[in-house]
C-alpha cells in the first residue's frame, strides 16, 4: 500500500527524488495519464505531488477534479518558478501547497502539512460514517471594534475552503457587517430574506439567502440596512446554524463588537472561540472581559483561539505582554501589513489574493488548528526520508 505519489515525466528530475521517495513508502510515476490509472487501484493515496514538468493545466484540471471525487487526497505542485497568477489559479483548483523546485525545505513542510490534513479529513471522514458531515461553528469575537475582527473571519474561511473544505461564512454584525465590502459581493441575497421562511427553513431555503464567492465558499451576508438587522431573532439565528451544519465542514460567524442575543446564539453553538486582540490597552481589557464572560458561560478553554492582530506593531506592549496579561498563549500572531487596508479597499481577501503573504500564512494557521492539522514544530532533517515518521 502506498500513500504517497510523486508524478514527474523528466527521467533526471525523477531519478534525483526515487530513492528517498520510495524509501518511505512512495511511488513514482511519469505521467498524469498513470496517476489517472494508479489512483483508482489505490484510493488510500493521501498525498500527489506533481513536479515541475507537469503541465500546469493539467495539474488544476486534476486538482478540480480530486477535490470533489477525493478530497482527502492533497495535492502538491512543484514549480520551476512560482508567478502571481499561477498561486491565484492553484488556488481556486484546490492545489493545497505551490513550492519553487529549488526550495526542498518547503517541499519538505508543504508535504507535511498536506499529510497532516488528510490524515485529519480521513479521520473525520471514517468517524461520521454514512451519515451527513456536521460543520464545526467557528465564531470570530472582539469586544471592541478596530481590531480586525472581519479581516481574520473572511480570510479564515478563505483559508478553510482554499484547503477543500466546504466553508460558510456568516455575517452576524446584522446593522453594520462589512463582509460584502471586504469580498465585493452585491448584498442581494441576505440573512434578512429567509425571514419569511423562519420556522419552516430547510436547505433549499438557505441556498436562496446565501452568496457564493468561490466553489467551496458561501457567504451569508448582513442585511444591507440596520433596520432590517433588527428584525432578525436569536431563534433564527440558531435555525441558520442547524440548518448549514449539515450541509458545511466549516461555519465561520463574524460577529459585531457587542454581545447581542444574535452573537450569544452562535458562541452557544460554537466549536471553536475566536477572540481577537490587538497590542494596546482598551482592546487588553475588552479580551479580558471576553475571558471572564467565556468562563461565566462554561465555554471550554480548550476551544478558545486568541488571535493576536498587528502583533509586529512597534508601538504599545510586546506580544509577550499581552500574553501575561490576558493569561492565555496566542494560537497565532498575525502581522501589521499596509497590504491588508488596501485589501479591503479592493474588496479582494488577502488569503485569496496574496496566498503566500505572511498575513495568509497566519490565517492558514489558525485554520490549520482549527481543522485539527498538526502545526507544531517540525526539526526533521532530509527532504523526505523521515517525513512521514
């Protein structure tokens, strides 16, 4: 049985992997048309890298296709060199990792993290049987506005369904929500239009509200007027929830900066707590009085992922600081970066537009853990013969 495949029709480039490829267990093939013959006889695969002389359309014709009919199989595409539109394209393929051919130690973590994911997809998968897959809620909160509380919860779904998982993104901020700005989506089609059908909803009713932005990806927008926002109950909200859990692996909620009976109905229903900081003093005591509010609600700590934004900042306390102060460790530190303001401008998330910018790298990673992905540090030496040990 062989979990790994490594496709490359140049007979150098090949040679120079085989042995260590297959001393962990791999196969190596020559073409695309012996992977499409190899991967039926073996569905176990969880790992294909394509080399650099792959053609290119048909490792994201592939990759589209593996998505849907496999998606526990990763896929790894290896580059002579990496350009702007080619990371755009792999992205909406599917292709979970773009490495240059000349750097082996992101091949190396790139492989790594791939395995790491199907092995969770995998698990999960056997775990739920033949029965519908039940989406884990991810509620993104910040007890004070400014913090970039929208930027981290529409670029985390980015994230989650550039990884092949099927994604919806709820805008809960029901009076003034940004997420339609944030990915340029005409607000048609909003929370308040299943109204009629509250009570009573059902999947095709949910389709009917929600928007999509990318195949994986669907978004349900705030009303486009607060007085519409009002009108939308805490029982609603739940009724969204159970309606999409089986229909998603992933609900990410983006929430105001206040604690209304709306946002109190996600965080009830939540797998995972998101809180938001930034390094300065009025957002410290807001996540701290988040903290206290979590523990008064019995929300487990164990699903609580503090996030710190702008963590490069020069000005106000070190990350170290707000560690000791808030009295829990970061799950990820994301960047200041100029690049994102003018994300937002453009209406294009910086996790779809820039994948390899730091910013989408600490956005990945906090999808990472809340997919169940190893991300500890990894100190293996080689490329791939202690790989996957």
């Amino acid at each position: 049985m062989s979990l790994y495949v490594y496709v490359e029709p140049d007979d150098e480039r090949r040679q120079h992997w085989g042995n260590d490829f297959r001393a962990i267990g791999g196969t190596m093939l020559k073409s695309m048309s012996e992977l499409e013959s190899y991967l039926p006889r073996y569905p176990e695969t969880l790992l294909v890298v394509l080399g650099p002389e792959v053609d290119l359309d048909e490792a994201l014709m592939f990759t589209a296709y593996q998505r849907l009919q496999r998606p526990v199989i990763g896929v790894v595409l290896i580059r002579r060199v990496i350009e702007a539109g080619v990371v755009l394209r792999c992205l909406q393929s599917g292709i979970r990792e773009l490495v240059a051919e000349d750097d082996e130690e992101g091949l190396r973590n790139a492989s790594v993290r791939s395995v790491d994911l199907s092995k969770a997809l995998s698990t999960s998968m056997r775990g739920s049987g033949d029965r519908a897959p039940y989406a884990r809620v991810v509620t993104v909160f910040a007890g004070k506005g400014g913090c970039g509380r929208s930027v981290v919860a529409v670029n985390l779904a980015v994230a989650l369904a550039g990884a092949g998982r099927r994604v919806l993104l709820m805008d809960l901020d029901l009076q003034f929500g940004d997420v339609a700005i944030m990915m340029k989506l005409a607000p048609e089609r909003n929370i308040a239009g299943g109204l009629p059908m509250a009570g009573r909803l059902d999947e095709p009713g949910l389709r009917s509200i929600v928007t999509t932005y990318r195949q994986g990806l669907d978004a349900l927008l705030a009303p486009p007027s607060p007085a519409e926002g009002e009108q939308v109950r805490r029982e609603f909200v739940v009724e969204l929830l159970d309606v999409a859990r089986p229909l998603y692996d992933f609900v990410v909620v983006d929430t105001p900066a206040v604690v209304t009976d709306q946002v109190l109905a996600a965080l009830d229903m939540s797998d995972w707590f998101v809180p938001i900081v930034t390094p300065d003093l009025p957002t410290l005591k807001s996540v701290r009085l988040t903290s206290e509010m979590f523990d008064l609600l019995d929300y487990p700590k164990d699903k609580r992922l503090l996030v710190l934004n702008l963590a490069n900042t020069q000005a106000g306390l070190s990350p170290s600081e707000v560690e000791a102060a808030v009295g829990m460790p970061f799950t990820v530190q994301v960047p200041a970066s100029r690049d994102v303001p003018l994300s937002v401008d453009k209406g294009e998330p910086i996790a779809a537009s820039h994948p390899l910018h730091p910013v989408s790298r600490a956005i990945r990673e906090l999808g990472d853990r809340v997919a169940g992905v190893d991300t500890g540090p990894r100190r293996r030496r080689g490329f791939l013969r202690r790989l996957f040990s």
